[in-house]
C-alpha cells in the first residue's frame, strides 16, 4: 500500500478553532462568555426592564461630547450605538453586517452608495444601501420566567426603542437618571407586535413609564458587558469581498478576483418596518440571582481612527435580495414648492424627517437632506 501525507494535518485544530469561533458569535454580534442576548417574549404587551450603564471603552464613541462628559473613554454610559447593512452576500445567515463607520471606519458599501448617488443612479438603489441605526443596551429583565435578572444584552433597532426613549423623555426629563445605578428606575414598556409577510413577529415599544426602583450595588460593574467590544466589525476589504461577491482563490501565491454579473435593482413598492434582530433566549446556566439591595442599606463608595486600506471596488456586483424597509405613516402628499437649500419643498421637516415620506422619493435636495440629518 502506497503509503501518502494525511489529508487531516492541521485541519481538525483549524476547524475546532473556526467552530468555537462561530459559537461565541451572534451574527454581527460577539457576545462574552456567559452574557446572554435579551429578547422579548413573543406577544407579550408588557414588559419590565433595568438598564445599566457600562464603562465605555471606545474612544471614539459615536455619543462622545468631551465638553458635557458624555461617552468619554473610562466613563458610564448606558447605549451603543451603531449601524448595520442589510442583504450583504448570498449567506442568509450572514447577511445582516455592521458599517465600519459605526467605529470610525471606511466603508465600502457607503463609499459605493456615494459614487451610484453621483452617477445618478436611481434613488431607491442608494437608499437601499443606506445603513440602519440599531442600539445595544445592557438590560436585566425583571419578572420574566425564561430570564434571570442578570445582565443581558438587549440589540434594538432605533425606531423600536430608542425614538420612543428620547420623546418620552423630553416630556419629563426628570427620568434620564433611568440608568444611574444608585437613582435609577424601572421601564415599563408597552409592546405593540408586527410581522412583515410570514416572519416571525418582532415588538415596537409605544409607550414607556418609569418607576423607582432599589439601587444596584457598585460591584454589578463587574458583571456589565463592554458593548464596544460587542461588535463584530468586518475589515474594509473583507466587506467589500462580500458585498461584490468576489471569489478569492489562491492561485501561485497571488488572488483571483472572480466577478459576476452586475445586479438589476428594482423599486420596492412597499416601505415596512425593519424586523428586530431576533435571537433565541436560552435557559440560563447559573440560577437567579439579584444585584439589587434595598435603598435602607448602606451606600457603597461612589466610586480608532485609523483609516483602512481602499481596496478597488469592482464595477459590478450580484443582485442584491430585497426586504422590507421601515415603515412609514400613510400621509397625504403636499404640493411641491420651489426647491430651497435648508428648506423641505414638501413642507417636512428638512434634515429630520429624511426617509419619513413618500415625496422624499422625488426630492431634488435629498441628498443634503440626509447629511444634515447624520451630522455631515
């Protein structure tokens, strides 16, 4: 018998590694060990929750404000936010990936959308490549039988949530101490549940009440999550491998671009709301426990922008799937006044309500429009 080198050398390892790689994570979120995602019940309308911050460790964190000591690197805040891309590649599972701009990155799906806007491609194109706003919460569930009330990580998109948060918040800014682990309260959130065509259903909140609550003890800190390092952010070439959909294969040491046909997009015609992030609550390994003590207690002491390598961007690409985008508010179209620069010729609301109405379709100023509204 021919006696042969195995086939196996070096492989069992790689793939052990690429597995227990895989395990630890969520799509485009790397959970730690033992921190568990956070997801409502399906139809339930009510639930209770406690944020709490985490120490911030990004120093580029998309709410940094210096001035007001906001988001600062070492100090407490209580969200992450960040943006996604949705339809990427030809791997439903992951098809849903972070924009590096969430990190102070480039991306390639952005510097794309740019250079089809320029080229006056059609605008439902560029807005289906433009990225959604999601945030992360560390949140302990209270009451909730599949959950222990121990942090969790909680993945929202910001209109679920986070909309509702800021105008609730607005009316009685007492509240904004919600996250403050001495002063901090309770959320009651009502849910309202949707579901576009046969997915499975996901919760907007619509209504949210604060209640007073017992403080957390100081040493919780150590159980809370960084959210920055929660997120799985592909490097620029990587994404934009997988957004083009080239292939790469080794060939005498060099790469071979393997590129297909360009894509046809086609004009949604109906505008949803984008589906929540669902990821399956698992029965927790450790029994509850509680970090919370009674206010009778004794008080505690207080206690990158580097940018990445352009690659060359192929000029064309395979289509891209399509889903639902946001909902929008049936509204009865306003008639088109003469196009002035900060100022919305359909009577909205210019850098603000972006996106929100179907006149936006045919805008003239769009594009100022959503740069004012992102900051730019």
């Amino acid at each position: 018998m021919t006696k042969h080198t195995s086939n196996f050398r070096g492989k069992i390892n790689r793939d052990a590694q690429k597995q227990k790689n895989a395990d630890s994570s969520h799509g485009y979120l790397n959970l730690p060990k033992n921190v568990k995602s956070y997801s409502a019940e399906s139809e339930i309308r009510k639930i209770q929750i406690d944020i709490l911050p985490y120490i911030v460790s990004d120093p580029n964190h998309p709410n940094k404000d210096i001035q007001n000591d906001i988001a600062v690197k070492g100090g407490l805040w209580y969200r992450r936010p960040f943006k996604i891309h949705r339809n990427v590649g030809s791997d439903t599972n992951t098809s849903t990936v972070i924009c590096p701009t969430s990190v102070g990155k480039k991306c390639p799906i952005c510097d794309y959308q740019k250079k089809r806007f320029a080229e006056g491609a059609p605008k439902d194109e560029t807005k289906e490549l433009y990225p959604k706003p999601r945030n992360l919460y560390v949140v302990i569930p209270i009451g909730q039988k599949d959950f222990d009330e121990v942090p969790h990580i909680w993945d929202m998109a910001q209109s679920l949530f986070q909309d509702t948060l800021v105008e609730t918040l607005e009316e009685d800014d007492s509240n904004e101490v919600f996250p403050d682990l001495e002063e901090g309260m309770t959320l009651e959130l009502t849910l309202k549940w949707k579901s576009i065509g046969d997915g499975k259903p996901f919760p907007e909140v619509r209504n949210i009440k604060f209640s007073e609550r017992n403080p957390y003890d100081e040493s919780i800190l150590n159980e809370v999550p960084d959210l920055d390092k929660c997120l799985n952010v592909l490097s620029y070439e990587e994404l934009s491998n997988k957004f083009f959909e080239i292939e790469s294969e080794e060939v005498g040491g060099k790469l071979t671009e393997i590129v297909d046909e360009p894509p046809t997009r086609k004009r949604r015609s109906v505008r949803t709301e984008e589906p929540e992030e669902r990821i399956p609550a698992k029965e927790a390994e450790e029994p509850r426990k509680s970090f919370r003590r009674s206010r009778d207690t004794e008080e505690g002491e207080q206690t990158r922008k580097t940018p990445e390598p352009e690659v060359s961007v192929p000029s064309r690409r395979k289509p891209v799937r399509e889903e639902p985008e946001e909902p929008v508010p049936t509204r009865v179209r306003r008639e088109r006044e003469p196009a002035i620069k900060d100022r919305c010729p359909y009577g909205h609301k210019f850098g603000i309500d972006t996106e929100k109405f179907d006149d936006c379709d045919k805008c003239e100023i769009w594009a100022d429009c959503i740069d004012v509204k992102e900051g730019k």
